[in-house]
C-alpha cells in the first residue's frame, strides 16, 4: 500500500515563482510544470502540464513574468519558445522571441521593460519591451575583461530589481552590475574575498564571501558599511554551509545549502541567532537532483515565505522570528498518482540519487505507479532505476 504521507503530501520542489493577488504561481522542478496555490489554502494545482512546456533535460524555465491577464513563461535559451497563458481564458500560446541562443539566468520587468540577464559574463545583457516583445537594447561586450576562474566558475545566478534598474552579483568575483535602459554600471566590491551570495535592502549591498568567515555590508560605491563576524556561532561557519543570504529590513538570513536550521543576523541586536526546526525533508528525493534546503522565497506582511525545495514551506515572522512550517497538498485537478505518474515520465532519465535511505521513496514511488494506469512499458527503465538506487 501506498504511504498515506504520499497521497497527501504535495511533494514538488519550487524555486521560480511569481505571486499575482491571492495566487502564487510556480514552476516544478521535478514534473516541470506549472502549479498556482494559495498561501491561505495550500492546495496545489496544475495549470500548464510538463507536455505543454515541452521540457527537456538540456532546456527549463528560468523566469515567470505576469503582463496584462497573461502570465509568460522565460526558458533558459532564449531562442526556445516563449509560454504564453492567458489567466482568464486558460489559453496557452507560444512565440519565438528570439533566434539567437544564449542562456538566461533572470528575467526582472522594470515598468513596461524585461531585463534579460545572461548566465555567463561574455553574453549579452538584453532590454526587451513588453509591448511588442522585441528587444530594444543590447548592451554587448558590457564585461570587457578577461574571465578569471582562479576561485571557480564565473557565472550569474540571479538578479534583482532595485528602483528603476536590475542588480546582480558575478558569483566567485568581487563585482556586482547595476544595468538600466541608460547604461550598465560595474561596483567593485571593498572586500578581501570573491562573494558568494548578496541581497538588496535599501541601501545597502550585503554579501557572503565564498569563505563564509564573515557577512559584509557595502554602499553602492562598494565601500564596507558593516562587517559581521559569522564565528560568533556556537559551532562557527564553513565556507560552504549557505547557499544564499536574504537581507529583509533588521534581519539578514543565511539559507543552509543542506539541513534545516537558519541562521540570522539581527542588524539591531548585533547577533546571530538560528531559527531551530523540526521538519523532515520532503518526499521523492530520488527526483530532486542538487536539491538544496530552500531556495524560493517570498517577503509578504512582514512575513518571510520559504516555498518548498528540499524541505516543506515555511513561514518566519520577522518581527519574532517565529517559524511555522506546512505541508503543501493536492487540489481539486491533481492526485498523487498523476503527479507521480509525471514525474516518472518526465525524470525516468535523469535519476541520480543513490542513498540507500531513498529506497523506502523508490519503494512508495513503485507502489504509486502500480496503483495507477501507467503503462508498463520498459522493464529496463526499473533495472537502471534500481541500479542507480543500490
């Protein structure tokens, strides 16, 4: 029989989101499908199925933008097709945007203009009108240096909105790039180390080196405002412990690439503290390839939301710093079965989980399917599967 945790428990894993009225809407990366749910209500349901996002292992959607009563789906190569799906009608529609290939890692609208910034450093960054979805600006050769990868990989992660212009950090250097319709401008960064991470709050930069010894504070000159000691904890930082910092007003938090617990900076205390909690990672990690603890956030009425990734959705009241935590469940249009059925469809190629702990999933997962009418179609894919699992 299959586990009661499985037929209730939502288990997708979201990290591209976008919040409209009452409804998020986002993007799976284990079915790679499109979902909307609520905060208040926690039902998931599918809108654009895995098939009509004709997701492959090489492609994904790397940004969700809302413009009018449509919602637009951004793939990471940009000469892939655009997703259109109209919110009122339920209509879905594609469009090549562009013919060149080059691979996005954030899409961020300022006022009627998407901002198109590239993963690597020697691509360009694009300005594309929403309008008449053509580009308007190219801003080509904005790097002109030479790419140093002393400290690792030169890319870019995400980007940020921030007034009338996008800012973004060039992960394993010490420079991040503020780019408008006007002009694209470099700050070097006053720090002795490559950064790792940074987040925006009003007027200040804040930045974890990849060495993860201390959180820095800088202007946007680049200048340090504020160093902060991490081995002020009781069991000190390693240099990879974090994937990511979100600074929120007097709160800096630092997400763990692996385990649960948080920690914050309190501004106004002059301390860290964790954020102790006691979920259990989510269910189907066999489908959850480089998974980190959480990664989509979102900062509403004081509250800061963790959507699920490796661990369940959470809410940390930032006031208290009370954390509440909610398994996500099915809606009215999708069971278990056919999210499960999906994700074998889907990932059936790409399992890479090999604990031995993931087999009580291998073992719901089978139970899953054989309960539902998915074909039996390829006994080989259960041999590679059982393979990868021992």
């Amino acid at each position: 029989m299959v586990n009661s945790v499985i037929k209730n428990e939502f288990v997708g894993q979201f990290g591209i989101l976008i919040k409209d009225g009452e409804l998020i809407y986002a993007y799976d990366e284990i079915t790679h499908g499109l979902y909307e749910f609520s905060l208040d209500c926690r039902e998931v349901d599918m809108i654009i199925s895995p098939e009509s996002i004709h997701w492959n292992m090489t492609d994904r959607i790397m940004a969700i933008l809302k413009n009018g009563n449509e919602i637009i789906l951004v793939p990471q190569f940009l000469n892939s097709e655009w997703i259109f799906y109209d919110l009122k009608e339920k209509k879905i529609r594609y469009k090549s945007v562009m013919k060149k290939k080059i691979a996005i890692s954030s899409a961020i609208i300022i006022e009627s203009n998407v901002f198109l910034v590239p993963t690597h450093v020697y691509d360009p960054i694009m300005v594309l009108s929403l309008d008449d979805m053509k580009i308007m600006k190219i801003y080509e050769n904005w790097y002109g240096k030479n790419v140093d990868k002393t400290n690792g990989e030169i890319l870019i992660w995400e980007a940020f909105p921030c007034e009338d212009f996008v800012t973004f950090l060039i992960v394993n250097t010490r420079e991040v790039v503020c780019v408008s319709i006007n002009e694209v401008r470099i700050i070097t960064l006053d720090i002795p180390n490559p950064a790792h991470s940074v987040s925006i709050c009003k007027d200040k930069i804040w930045i974890l080196p990849i060495s993860g010894e201390y959180l820095y504070a800088v202007n946007f000159r680049g200048k340090i405002t504020d160093k902060i000691n991490l081995n002020q904890t009781e069991s000190g930082i390693l240099p990879n412990k974090f994937i990511k910092i979100v600074a929120i007003e007097e709160n800096i938090f630092l997400l763990p690439v692996y385990g649960e617990s948080i920690n914050v900076y309190q501004c106004g205390e002059k301390q860290i503290v964790k954020i102790e909690t006691k979920g259990k990672p989510l269910k189907g990690r066999l489908f959850r390839r480089d998974a980190v603890s959480y990664w989509g956030v979102l900062v509403e009425n004081e509250i800061l939301h963790l959507l699920p990734c490796n661990y369940p959705y959470k809410k940390i009241y930032l006031n208290s710093l009370k954390c509440e935590e909610y398994n996500l469940c099915y809606g009215k249009h999708i069971d278990y079965t056919q999210y499960w059925d999906m994700a074998w469809h889907v990932q059936k190629d790409c399992i890479v989980e090999k604990e031995k702990s993931d087999l009580e999933d291998f073992y719901q997962s089978i139970c899953s399917l054989c309960e539902s009418p998915f074909p039996k179609e390829n006994q080989e894919i259960g041999k590679k599967i059982w393979r990868e699992c021992l």
